[in-house]
C-alpha cells in the first residue's frame, strides 16, 4: 500500500502537468485567433 505522502505528492506532479497542458492549451487557442484575424 502507497504512503499517504507519496499519494499526495503524485496528486501534486498531475495537478500541475494538468495546469500547465491548460495553460498551453489557451496560448494555442489565442495563437490560432491571432492568425485568423490575420487572414
């Protein structure tokens, strides 16, 4: 069985990958607009 500590640390390192995917997510989407106000 996982230490209580080990659980929460994991918790924390998918937390913020997530974070970070959303994060890079969002620049993308504002990316595309910008191209297509380009057009």
């Amino acid at each position: 069985m996982f230490s209580q500590d080990y659980f929460r640390s994991l918790i924390q390192v998918l937390s913020v990958t997530f974070t970070l995917k959303k994060k890079q997510d969002i620049v993308g989407i504002i990316n595309q607009q910008k191209v297509a106000l380009r057009i």
